[in-house]
C-alpha cells in the first residue's frame, strides 16, 4: 500500500508527498471527489505511509506489516469511520435482518468513540490516523460533536475526511480542513487501465471508461455486458416508435410506466443517446460516445435538420425527467413523451 497504487491523480499525491517529506502535513485533510475515484485508497496510503516501518519516497513499502495492515483495515493506529450499512466487515457479523436495519448515516456514538480513539498515543506507529469514509452522511449533530476534535487535535494525530458531497458538511468543518479536490480521470487513462485489469476489448474499455464518470472504481465494477444490452434495448425501443399506432404507444407506455424507476432510467438512457448524437456531430469520434458502434443508428447524427431534431428531443426527455421528480404520473408523462418521440 503506497503512492505508486494511485493512479491519474498526481496533484493530491504531490501535495501529500511533498508534505511528508518537508513533516508539514495539515492535521486534516478533506479529500473530495466522485464515488470511486481513488479518494479512499489515497488515505489509506498516507495513513501506510506515515505508520510503515521503512518509508521511502513514495510513501509506504507495502510489505511490512504495518503496510498490510493498514491495507487489511487491521492496524491499530489506523481507525475508519463509515455508515453501519457501508461497512462490509461489519455487515458480514450481523443477520440480513440486522443488516437490512444499518443505518446510512454515521451516527454520534461512532463520532465520540473514534474521538477517544484518536486522543489516545499511538500503540505501534507515529501517528493515530481516523479515516472518516462517507463525511457527508454525518448528520448535523455528529458533525457538530466532531468539530470539536477538528478545532483542537492531538498533536500526533491526523484526520481525513472523504466525501463525494463536500457542500452537505458545515462550512466550519470544511475551513478547518485542507481541501484536496480528486478530479474525474480522463478517458483514455481509465480505458488503458481497464483493459489491463480486466482483459476487455479496446471497445468494451472505452465502453466502460465513457460510463464511469471518471471514476476508476466504478469502472471495474462494473457489468459492462448488462450496461450493452440497456441501451440494446433501448435503441430497439426507441426505432420501434417510428413504426407503431398511436393505440400500440399507449399501450406500450402503460406498460412501461408501470415500472417507475424503470422507466426513469429509460429516460435516462435517451439523454445519454441524445448527448452522444451531439458530440458524434461535432467530433465524428465513435470512442468519445456512450452509446459505442450506434453512431449509424436511430435518431440520425448528421446535418442541420437532425441537430434540431435532437435539441427538441433532449427538451423532451428533461422535461420528462423534471416531471418524474415532481410525481406527477408516470403513465402520463410516458404517453406524452412516447407519442412526440414517434412523430416528426
């Protein structure tokens, strides 16, 4: 566990190892960034780094036992607070009727439990490190115990927050932090990544990469055959209008509509198409689309009359999006959206 696992984000990890190196770290950091970015396994190598037995310049060995440990979730010094239902370690003791009740936010007797963790001296290593995983699910309570600890730390102590959502903690929690934002990574990093990883084809990679926003963790996670075969069925769905009555329509968006979330990601999936139908206009790149090897299909991508078809498509799906969130029928909104989509 060390810096050289970090991938694509060099301006964090310099900041980090130009600190250590100069014993100037901050005694909080807030790391911020999208779900699966590198956040976590960042503080996890600066936790390695500043308990490893034989550090060198890029932080930890990764071989000693603190390094494995720190890397297990096992070291002493090293403490990690997340949601109950984040928690894999612990929802693995509990019974699925336990865990299906772990609770989603990080509540306050977690908070004063890590707080006489970190007030303790370290056990083994230099410094006592708390981990905070998931900081903006800590509710206002929680982050007002946990100020407290950010306004006066042990000196052989360090914090770090991770959040994809810094704007939810308190503007006092955020000044007495250094902020280190993680910045989506670009496509063809996490492409290259991906096909090293996973052994994909060049097309699924690139496929993969489009989808993950930037976020490597999202990308090997993912099912990328299950993500193909939406937007098959999708692309299916949306030809299939042209053809149909205006009876079979309704008969198909009440069937549809049935599924709320499912049709909310119908919706979703024709944004994409429609964005995808913009870029390949202006870019004629097929590696830059979602919808990859569709560029030939559907909605057609070339020419004046077709950008204006999209752009009157694209309002219609937002707007069926902004009416979906305000409850409003399902059905309808499906009825309204279908019958303009098969219609010039």
């Amino acid at each position: 566990m060390n810096f050289s696992s970090i991938i694509g984000h060099d301006r964090p990890v310099d900041i980090l190892k130009r600190a250590l190196a100069n014993d100037a770290l901050a005694h909080a950091y807030l790391f911020s960034g999208e779900p699966g970015i590198g956040k976590r396994l960042t503080a996890y190598a600066l936790a390695a780094a500043l308990n490893c037995e034989a550090p060198g310049p890029g932080g930890g060995c990764g071989a000693c036992p603190a390094c494995r440990r720190v890397a297990g979730g096992t070291h002493p010094d090293v403490r990690v607070v997340m949601p109950e239902s984040r928690d894999e370690q612990l929802l693995a003791t509990l019974s699925s009727k336990e865990a299906e009740k772990a609770s989603d936010e990080i509540k306050i007797d977690q908070i004063r439990r890590a707080q006489e963790s970190i007030s303790l001296k370290p056990s083994e290593g230099r410094k006592k490190v708390l981990i905070v995983d998931g900081a903006e699910t800590m509710n206002e309570t929680s982050q007002n115990a946990f100020l407290k600890t950010l306004e006066e730390p042990p000196g052989d102590s360090l914090i770090i927050l991770i959040t994809s959502m810094p704007q939810s903690l308190l503007p006092t929690i955020r000044s007495r932090c250094q902020a280190l934002a993680f910045q989506p990574l670009p496509r063809h990093i996490l492409a290259a990544v991906i096909r090293e990883k996973r052994g994909l084809p060049e097309a699924d990679a690139w496929f993969a990469a489009a989808l993950s926003r930037g976020s490597l963790g999202s990308a090997l996670a993912m099912d990328v055959q299950k993500e193909k075969d939406e937007r098959e069925k999708y692309l299916t769905l949306r030809e299939g209008l042209a053809v149909m009555r205006d009876d079979e329509i309704l008969a198909l968006a009440d069937d549809i509509a049935r599924d709320r979330d499912g049709f909310g990601r119908i919706v979703d999936l024709g944004i994409e198409r429609l964005r995808d139908s913009l870029v390949y206009q202006e870019t004629g790149d097929e590696r830059l689309l979602v919808f990859a090897g569709a560029a030939d299909r559907g909605e057609g991508l070339s020419g004046r009359s077709a950008c204006e078809r999209v752009l009157r498509d694209m309002e219609l799906f937002i707007q069926s999006r902004t009416l979906l969130e305000r409850r409003v029928s399902a059905q309808l909104v499906a009825e309204n959206l279908f019958l303009k989509l098969a219609r010039p």
